[in-house]
C-alpha cells in the first residue's frame, strides 16, 4: 500500500516551522530530509524515524517496525500532532545522521 499524499502534506504542515525540511517520492512513498540529511519517512501512512541514540531517548516506548520487506527497522512516530517535539527531534538526530552520498557521475 502506497502513502497517500493527504499524509505527506500533514506531515509536512507539522514542521512548517521548521526550516530545511524536505522530501523525495521513492516507489509510493517519501523519505523525508533535514538539512539534506534523510531522517526518516512515510511507509503506508506511517511517519517511521531512523534509529539513533537521540531518536531512542526521545521515544523510549515507541515501537520498532519495518517500512517494507527486508529493511532495517525504524521507531513509529506517533506523536505527530506536536509540532515542538518534531522539530526538536529531527534537530537532535541531525548530528547522528549519515552525510548525504555522492552521486557518481
């Protein structure tokens, strides 16, 4: 099952405040950058977060699962609906996300 872009758009909308936040469609769903890093995504209407030591002492108690079949597991963001807490997530993983790969040419 695809992400719907009504979902995308939410998302988005939740961190409208917070700059540098962007997104790429990938096979019906959307990894999600912060400051050209990627830090997570939307699978199946799910908003799923890579797992870092920020990300897991911010959600101790949410769930891992998996975006699709054969990839690494993510922690499930359920707290969508607080903007603040969002964006000082993604601010706290930042350092601990992979430097985007260069493009062979």
């Amino acid at each position: 099952m695809a992400s719907s872009k009504e979902y995308l758009n939410f998302i988005l909308e939740q961190f409208s405040e917070t700059e540098e936040i962007t997104y790429r469609a990938m096979m019906g769903e959307y990894l999600l950058y912060y400051r050209g890093k990627v830090f997570g995504g939307i699978y199946d209407d799910r908003f799923l977060v890579k797992i870092t030591n920020s990300s897991e002492k911010m959600m101790p108690d949410a769930r891992r699962e998996l975006p699709y079949a054969g990839a690494k597991e993510m922690i499930l963001c359920d707290n969508v609906d607080d903007r603040d807490f969002l964006r000082k997530l993604v601010e706290a993983m930042f350092d601990e996300l992979s430097a985007p790969k260069k493009k062979k040419k």
